[in-house]
C-alpha cells in the first residue's frame, strides 16, 4: 500500500509540474501577444512621423527656395 501512496504522490507531482508548465506558457503567450501589439503600434508611429517629417522637410525647402535670405548669389557679377 505503501507503493500505492507514493505512485499517488508522484503522479500528483507531476500533475502539479505539468499545470505550472501550461500557467508559464500561457502567461508567456499573452506576453508575447502584448508585445508583437506593442511593435505593430510602434511601427504605425513610425511611419507617421516619417510621413510628417517629410511633409515638413517640402514645407521647409518651399520656405527656403521662396526666401532671398537663402539664395545664391552670384559673386562675379557684383564684383564687375
């Protein structure tokens, strides 16, 4: 009887071992749900700004190319 106890006791070890396994993996799932989310929204962020600082970069050029501040000038024609 005593076999019996410790067969018992055994597979209850293991019962226990394997229902911690399966808890680990599941959080470890959801974990990694939470992070492949978290890279797609930082992905969608990215390419907004980049779109964004296009956008300001054509505004910026527009602004300089419509400035005389920032326009060459022809320095042998003024010295003439």
């Amino acid at each position: 009887m005593n076999s019996d106890t410790d067969g018992d006791m055994e597979n209850q070890a293991e019962l226990e071992e394997k229902t911690r396994l399966i808890n680990q993996v599941l959080e470890l799932q959801h974990t990694l749900e939470d992070l492949s989310a978290r890279v797609d929204a930082v992905k969608e962020e990215n390419l907004k700004l980049k779109s964004e600082n296009q956008v300001l970069g054509q505004y910026i050029e527009n602004l300089m190319s419509a400035s005389s501040v920032f326009q060459t000038t022809d320095t042998k024609s003024k010295r003439k």
